[in-house]
C-alpha cells in the first residue's frame, strides 16, 4: 500500500515537471518572440534616413522599407506594426535611422513625426531656377512647385514683392525645417525671417540712404559679385551709393555678365555690353529690376553700413590679388584699367 503511494507521488512530480518544462519552453518561445518583434535590432545600415512621402499609406512605407532594405525582417515589423496600430497612424517625413534600433523604436518615431529636421543653407545663388532646383533636392517638393511659388503674382503681392525682386525676401543663412514641409509654408516662414531681419534699426538705415530693403538687396547683391574680400564690400557699396547720387550710371560688370547668362566671363567685352537688358547697367540707370544674385548678410550690412568716400570709379588690380583700384577722377581710373588691361593681355584673357 506505501509502495503504491510512492509510485502515485512519484509519478505526479513527474508530471509536474514535466508540465513545469512545457510552460518554460513555451514561456520561453513566447518570450523570445516577443522580443524579436518589438526589441531586437532590426534595422539595417543600408539608409541613413526613412524618406515617408506625404500621402503615403501603410503599404507603400512597407514597399519602400523593401526596396530601400532597411529592415533585417519584414515579418517581425509588420507583426508590431499591426499590434501598435501603425497600419493606420503612418506620417510622412524624413526619419532618422540609427544602428540597432527596433522595430518598437522606429514605429514610434513615425507614430509620433519625430522627424530629423533639413538644415538649409544658401547664399550666392544665381536665379530662381537654380534656387528652387537646390529647395528640391533637399526637400520633399520638387522645382516645379518652388517655381510655382516664387513666381506667383498674387502670393507674392501679398508681402510686396514682384517676379524680379522676390529674391529679396530670402535672407541668405542656415534654416531648420521639415523635409515635407510645402513651397507655401516654405515661403511664408521666409517671410517671417525676413520680417526678423529687417528691425527698425536696418529700416531706418536703410531710408536714410532712400532705398527700401529690396533695393538694398539688389546692391548688395553687385558689392557682394565685386568683392572677393568683406572687407572692400563698405568701400564698393560707398563707391556705388556715389553714383546713384550722382546719377552716374552704375556700369556693374557683374550686371552685364547676368544680363548675358554667361557666368563664365572673366572679362566683359564691348559684345557684352550690348545686350539689352534692364540689368546692363551700362545701357539703364539706376538700380536693376532686383538682385542678380543672393547676396551674403555682409554684404548687406556693408551697403547699410557703407563707407563715405568720393570714389567714381573701381577696377580690379593688376596683380590678380582679388582687390580693387579705387579712383576719384576718370584719369586716375584709365590709368587703373590700362594696368589691368594690359595684365589680361599679357595672360591672354580676352574673355
């Protein structure tokens, strides 16, 4: 009968076990699973960033994590993404992705549009279309869309800008914003910075000289394609305010060199100044219809900040150093430019 009982508890603990195992084994699966799907790296380092564009579903991030390889296993992200309810939560933006992250990681990120924002910086840039060719390949939008918006009539009367001068509203600096973010919203947050820029100080200066800040731009934009040195920009911005005064025609070879779209003349020709184009300054006077190219804030500071002097005339010097012969009188000055002149003939530049 004792004998019985043993065999009895003996064969029970066995059956403990045994199920005591069967849950381990199956707690452990369990487990594991779990941990695959939401906290093991599964984020590959074949991207550095997870481009979401805006109208993009759940199927289409699913096709461009595949296409792009950005996942170790699709099925374990498709299971957490489905339990976190991300199928119906996707947000477009641009994602940073980082070494080891998990599925759990990267499902909040774009659950949350925690986007790592595009540092934008311009200055020196030409035209428009250069412009907006630069905005796409950074952001969302492509050049058509930023062109769209830079030369729309009604938005850009709206701030008291046209076609020609819309490029004084872009403070040349370096900007964070979201990689989706739209032309429209891209503009006005321009204007914003624009509106930060000019403060009372720089509009005052900037009336004293009876130039509004879009004109201000513009000759900014001749003083910074004229120097090669900051420190010359107070000169060259003082030598041009003369002749604005004075009524002298500008005669801006950087303007003629706009005006022809041939950026690459080191010399301006009589050819070249022919074109006719309000942006030849040696055909129209005064200031062109707006900038020829975006001119650095130093370059607009030196024009509100200019240097009183009674310079004429400039032309660059002989020993190709970057700077400028400065004249008062048109003697000096031919005497300055024959220095020059006969320096390009001498290297055979004749264009």
């Amino acid at each position: 009968m004792i004998e019985k009982e043993k065999q009895r508890m003996s064969s029970g603990k066995r059956i403990a076990l045994v199920a005591f195992a069967i849950i381990v084994l199956v707690g452990g699966y369990i487990a594991l699973n779990f941990y695959k799907i939401y906290f093991a790296p599964n984020v590959t380092e074949n991207q550095k960033y997870l481009y979401i564009k805006t109208g993009s579903d759940y199927n289409q991030l699913i096709a461009t994590l595949t296409e792009k390889s950005i996942l170790k296993s699709e099925s374990s992200f498709a299971k957490a993404a489905e339990k976190m309810n991300l199928t119906n939560t996707v947000k477009p933006g641009r994602y940073r992705l980082k070494k080891g992250m998990t599925n759990r990681a990267l499902i909040n990120l774009i659950k949350a549009g925690n986007q790592e924002p595009v540092k934008l910086k311009f200055q020196n840039i030409r035209k428009k279309e250069n412009f907006a060719a630069y905005l796409a390949s950074n952001l969302e939008a492509d050049s058509l869309q930023f062109i769209g918006v830079l030369d729309s009539t009604a938005l850009l009367s709206k701030y008291g800008f046209n076609q020609d001068n819309v490029y004084a509203m872009f403070i040349p600096n370096t900007y964070e914003m979201y990689w989706n973010v739209t032309p429209i919203a891209f503009f006005e947050r321009m204007h914003q910075e624009y509106d930060k820029f000019w403060n009372t100080g720089r509009k005052q200066k900037a009336a004293s000289l009876n130039l509004s800040p879009a004109q201000v731009y513009t000759l900014a934009s001749i003083v910074d394609a004229e120097a090669l040195y900051d420190k010359e920009m107070p000169i060259i911005a003082g030598l041009y305010l003369n002749r604005l005064n004075k009524g002298i025609l500008l005669q801006a070879d950087p303007t003629v060199i706009y005006a022809n779209n041939d950026f690459t003349v080191k010399r301006v020709t009589n050819k070249l100044l022919q074109v006719q184009s309000l942006y030849n300054t040696y055909k129209y006077a005064g200031l062109p219809p707006g900038p020829i190219m975006m001119p650095s804030i130093s370059a607009i500071d030196a024009v509100l900040n200019h240097d009183n002097n009674n310079y004429i005339y400039m032309c660059a010097k002989e020993d190709f150093s970057g700077y400028h012969n400065f004249a008062e009188t048109k003697a000096q000055h031919e005497i300055n430019a024959k220095k020059y002149r006969d320096a390009l003939n001498k290297k055979n530049i004749f264009r």
